[in-house]
C-alpha cells in the first residue's frame, strides 16, 4: 500500500521535478569573431557537463568572421544539447553571420522590434573582383541552404538574404518560417518552447523549460579585452598607437611611457591581426608612410615625400583589412581612417620635427652658453681686459688687435675662465 502510494505521489510531481531543470544562458553582443566563437563552444560544454537542458544565446550581432562563423554553426549542428538562438532586446539585429548562427540553432526565436538578414555586406574598399566576388557568394550561399535544409526553414529567404542582402522584421521572419517564435524576454521563451521536440545527433529530445533555473555565464575579463580588441577598428588604432609610441621613444630616449605604451599597443595589436584577415600590403604602405615622415624632416624634398606618406598612410588603412568572402564584416570606419591619418600627419611633421631640431641646437647648459653673446668691454683690450656679459664681468682677450673701453664685442670662443672675442664691426 506504501509503495503504490509513493509511486502515485512521484508521478503527480514528476513534471514539476522534470521544470526545475536548468538553462545555460550566455549573450553575444558584437561582432562574430575568434574570441565568441570561443565562448559559445565553452558553452555548449558547460551546458553538457552541468546536464543543462538547453544552452540560451541571446544574439546581438553585425556580423563577423567567416571562419569563426563556421566554427560556431559546426559547434551548433554537432551541440550533444539543445541550442536556442534568441535575438535580443528590442533593437537588436542578426546581421550577415548572425543570420548563419540563427538559422544553425535548434529553435530560432526573436524579440519584438528586432531584424534579421543583410548576409552579404559591401566591402569599405569599394567592389571586388567579380569573380572572386560570385566564387565567394555562391559559397555563402551554399553554406546557408545546408543549414536551412538540415533546420528545415526557408530555404529560398535563407539563400536571397546571401545573394540580395534581404533583412526582415520579427514578425515577417516568423511568417515566412525562418524563425520558430517570437518572445518578450526569456522567460516567456522558455515557457513557449517547453514540451518542445528537438532532434540532436543521440537522438530526440523533449525540452522541460517551464519555470527552469536560468544560470547567466559572462565573459571573462581577459576574453572581454580580446573581444574588445578584435574590432578592426580597435585593432588598427592600436597598430598606430604602437608605431607612434616606439617612435617617439626613438627620437626621445628616456620619455619611458611612450615606449612603454607602443610596446603594449603593438602586442594587442598583433593579437587582434593574428585573428583578423590583415592584407600585408597594407600593412607595409603603413610602415612606409611612417619611413617618409622621417625622412621628410631629414631630407629637403619641398613636401614631396611628406605627400607620399599622407597617401601611402590612407592607401594602407583602407587596405588593412582584406576579405575573400562575402560573409566577412571586415571594414575600418572612414571617420578613423581619416582622423588617424591627419592626427598621424601632424605629429610626424611636426612633434617629431620639432624635437629633432631641437637635439640640433648648442648647448645651453654651462659656460658655453655665452657663445655668441654680445658683451660691453669695461677697459680697452689689449689683449686683455674686462668684459660685461649678461650684467657678469669676465676676463676677455681680443682676437681682433686692440678694443676700446665701452665697444660692444661678440663672444666666439670660450677657454676655461677666459672670453676671446672681437668687435661687432668685424662680424661677417
């Protein structure tokens, strides 16, 4: 009599206990790289190990890297849990390979007043080779039938948002069956998808998400500094940064921050380029920019190399960062570009300028510093006599023959305590 009344107790709760489960939920907001697509694969593992019953991506994103993207929607397609694709808060968008990791995900969701599409961005640099340019699409857009099919959603939207850069509202995704359900916020979506059927690699899985324990997993400080680096934009101020600071350090030994500073920058530099599809070539227009502002401060060219670095300069910003897919959102904003350009302009024209004329100039410390000052004997000189310099009074012998008291003289030459100096009259 116990045991069936246990029994009947444990089937009444068995759906509460079945509720109770826990969701991993991790945010992507920003553009896909390295770094996310890290973040999004310690997530699936996390959400394994822990038994989670689905792994929760809240998704705001631009766009990003092919490779990454690739990396991300593998990780998703093979995931041993479910995975929830939810783009949000309202205003948010999933963008070129946003559109790729929604579509990827076991159940695509979207918050209100939020838009997906636009898979296939428009290079900074203006239009690619046409060739190049259809290998690159049709390879996009192969990718992104392969996952609609597999997801089975909307093969011909998914495959116009590649070649026609469409973009559309939550609503119109929901209709045309590129997304699976529209929510508030994340609790909503999660009592929406509970009872839910999902397919994975082991087999069928039924989601309990009512009322689920929602466990929030963030970014690590070092992987919110590599995500923040990663932007092309940080990435190229950096590179300037660095150069800049190295090259002040040169031309002014002992400065200490400067050097310091470049050498920082350069490194988060090279990170961020190590993860990014950099055009070498422009970077060497970069390097050689900064060759001809020097040389332009050493070298009489009447302004001539100092054109020829301001071009070199904007050529290899705009070249920095180079692409062979249409996928990739690689760009440096126009504003940066040209900022940088001038700021780097003037500092090379003139900060440097300035200090290497300055490293030019006599002495300015000892008794030296009365060369070339102008003096009032205070007895003829013959050779010898006295001399007044800057309101002092000096021992002076004339290279000149014999000087009058009260003439004015120029100093030329300064031995021990001694002035030698000559007339004003017979200065050249």
């Amino acid at each position: 009599m116990k045991s069936k009344l246990l029994f009947l107790f444990f089937l009444a709760f068995f759906p509460l206990v079945l509720e109770a489960q826990k969701v991993v939920l991790i945010k992507i907001d920003g553009a896909i790289n390295p770094v996310s697509a890290s973040f999004i694969h310690d997530g699936i593992e996390k959400a394994y190990k822990e038994k989670a019953v689905c792994l929760f991506i809240q998704l705001n994103t631009p766009g990003g890297l092919l490779q990454s993207t690739r990396a991300i929607v593998s990780d998703i397609l093979m995931s041993p849990v479910p995975i929830v694709v939810y783009v949000s808060p309202s205003g948010s968008h999933a963008g070129s390979a946003g559109v790729f990791v929604t579509l990827a995900a076991h159940i695509a969701a979207m918050a209100p007043g939020t838009n997906i599409g636009a898979a296939h961005p428009v290079n900074l640099v203006g239009k690619t080779d046409s060739v190049m340019n259809m290998k690159a699409t049709n390879d996009a857009a192969a990718f992104i039938r392969s996952i609609a099919e597999k997801r089975k959603r909307n093969l011909e939207w998914s495959e116009d948002a590649v070649r026609n850069s469409l973009s559309i509202t939550e609503n119109e995704a929901l209709k045309k069956n590129v997304i699976d359900y529209i929510a508030p916020d994340e609790n909503t979506l999660l009592n929406q998808i509970n009872g839910r059927t999902v397919t994975l690699n082991s087999g069928n899985v039924v989601l309990h998400t009512k009322g689920a324990k929602i466990e929030y997993v963030e970014m690590s400080a070092s992987e919110k500094l590599l995500d923040f680096i990663s932007s092309p934009d940080i990435a190229y101020l950096l590179l300037m940064l660095g150069m800049v600071g190295i090259y002040f350090e040169l031309f002014n030994p002992g400065s200490v921050l400067p050097g310091v500073v470049g050498v920082i920058s350069l490194i988060l530099a090279f990170y961020a380029m190590n993860t990014l599809p950099v055009n070498y070539a422009g970077l060497m227009l970069i390097i050689f920019s900064l060759v001809l502002f020097l040389l332009e401060i050493k070298v009489v060219s009447h302004g001539v190399l100092a054109i020829g670095g301001v071009v070199s300069l904007f050529l290899g910003s705009v070249m920095l960062f180079k692409s062979s897919s249409s996928l990739d959102m690689i760009k440096v904003s126009v504003g940066i570009v040209v900022s940088v350009t001038v700021i780097s302009t003037v500092f090379f024209l003139f900060v440097i300028g300035l200090g290497l004329k300055a490293q030019k100039l006599k002495t300015v410390t000892g008794i030296n510093i009365l060369l070339g000052q102008t003096g009032e004997t205070l007895s003829m000189l013959d050779p010898q006599g006295q001399l007044q310099v800057n309101g002092e009074v000096w021992i002076a012998e004339s290279i000149k023959g014999k000087i009058s008291k009260g003439e004015l003289v120029k100093v030329i030459k300064v031995k021990g305590l001694t002035l030698f100096v000559e007339p004003i009259n017979h200065v050249v």
